[in-house]
C-alpha cells in the first residue's frame, strides 16, 4: 500500500491546488485514497502522486474523481487550468500525439530523452533555467513516461549520442542512477537504446534532437525541438526526411548490446 503524503501549498501552482482540492474534499468525505483510487478507476499510488502535485492528472481521470465524489465536475472545470500551466501551448499537441503513439523513434544529442529520465536527473536538467514553475515541470515530465504504463506500452527506439552520457547533469549519484535507468529500460524487449560513439564526428542527427510518432491508424508525426518551442511536422516530405535521418543514425549507432556496455563503462566511470 502507498503511504499517503502531506499536500503541498495550495498557492504554489495550480498543479498543487488540484492536489490539494483533491486531498481536502477526499478528506472531507472521509474517503481513503485506497477506497478514492478504487472509487476512481485509478492506483492509489497515482492517487498519492497527484494530491502531491507530482504527477499531472488526466482529463479522464478528473471526470472520474468528480463521479466518485460527485462534486459536480469541480475537477474537470480545474483540469484545462492545470494543463495550461503544466505543459506549454505549443507542446500540448505533441502530449497527446505521444499518448496514442504506437512506435516512437527518438535521437537526443545532449540530455537523456524525457521518456527516460529519472525525476531528480529531470529536476536538475530543468533547474538550470531557473523556471518559476520547476515543480510542475518536473511533475509533467514524469507524467508523460505514463505511456509505458498502457495495456500495451508502446514500441520504442532510442538513439542518443555519446556526449549525453558525459554530461553528469544533477552531480555523480543522480547521473549514476540515471545511467542505471537507462541500462534498466534498454533490457525492455519493447525498448531499443542505441549510442553513437563519439569516435563517430560527423552523423545525420548534428542538426539536433527530433522525434517520429508511429501510429495504429494515420501517417507518422515529426517532432523538432526548438530554442523558444518546439514544432510538429505533419508534411509528409518532412516527416520522411527525418525518417531517414533516423535510419542513417541507427546505422552509425553501436549495437544495443555494445551501447549497454558503452553506457556501463560510463557508469562505473563516475
């Protein structure tokens, strides 16, 4: 059983007024979170992460507390509130995009991709901005990881260049936790992690990080990062140049196997 954790500030953000709405109206009712999260159709463990603001709720999930509260959809009205402030405008497509995803193709050149970091690994990575909302940025990364937790998770690939497992973001033991994360996702039989080496100088993913979303029904999707956003491509000339651009990654990539011992020698580096 989840052990149930104190609210955070109402005030801090919206993320944590949800929370804390959530915890004071389950309280009030006299509602364990175990009995909530069976009332809710949810885990108790998601239960807890929310009223801690540690985890973005979804919309389905909103529309499920207010039936088991019957609070006359006080959550949904809450929800589009969190979201906007969770996620950027420009990147709310691109969540639910990923959401339906059947394959995702992934190249980071710099960071661990999002859908593999550890909480503090991503807590220290975003801090280095100094955003006013580093708590609810934090909570919305680990809540797209989400995708792994479907009935049937989807097929991914990662490919990530060597110098993203020399940039010991958050000091040695959150690096070195983070390196055990990923070698822990690569043995996923659904998960493929590929580095390219950095005796590799020049490969097709210099111009930087991208994504391509597969799906059961409908053309792939490309995803860019960008400076002030990031940008989603439907054309589909794009899309299939970055698809290629994959491919030429993957075939300079070391083996999953020899990047598992690449990504281990770096582990016991630190």
């Amino acid at each position: 059983m989840t052990v149930e954790t104190d609210a955070p500030d109402p005030t801090s953000s919206l993320l944590a007024f949800f929370g804390s709405e959530l915890r004071r109206i389950r309280l009030d009712q006299q509602v364990s979170q175990e009995e909530a999260a069976r009332r809710a159709f949810t885990t108790q463990s998601m239960l807890s992460k929310v009223e801690a603001a540690r985890r973005v709720p979804s919309h389905d999930l909103a529309q499920d507390l207010d039936r088991a509260f019957n609070t006359g959809g006080h959550f949904e009205r809450l929800y589009p509130l969190v979201i906007k402030y969770a996620y950027p405008s420009w990147f709310l497509p691109f969540i639910e995009l990923e959401r339906d995803a059947s394959a995702m193709r992934v190249f980071e050149s710099q960071i661990v991709p999002g859908l593999l970091q550890t909480e503090d690994y991503a807590r220290a990575m975003l801090a280095a901005v100094r955003p006013d909302n580093l708590e609810d940025l934090v909570a919305a990364r680990m809540t797209r990881q989400e995708v792994f937790e479907r009935q049937t998770p989807p097929r991914t690939w990662f490919v990530v260049d060597e110098n993203v497992l020399s940039r010991p973001i958050g000091g040695r033991k959150v690096f070195g936790l983070q390196l055990e994360r990923l070698l822990s996702a690569g043995r996923d039989p659904r998960n493929v992690i590929q580095v390219v080496p950095r005796t590799v100088v020049a490969h097709a993913g210099l111009a930087g990080p991208l994504t391509v979303l597969s799906f059961d029904e409908g053309p792939d999707v490309l995803y860019v990062d960008g400076f002030s956003q990031g940008r989603t491509a439907l054309d589909a000339a794009e899309v299939s140049a970055a698809a290629h651009t994959y491919d030429l990654l993957r075939a300079v990539a070391l083996s999953p196997e020899a990047s598992a011992e690449l990504i281990g020698k770096h582990l016991k580096e630190l």
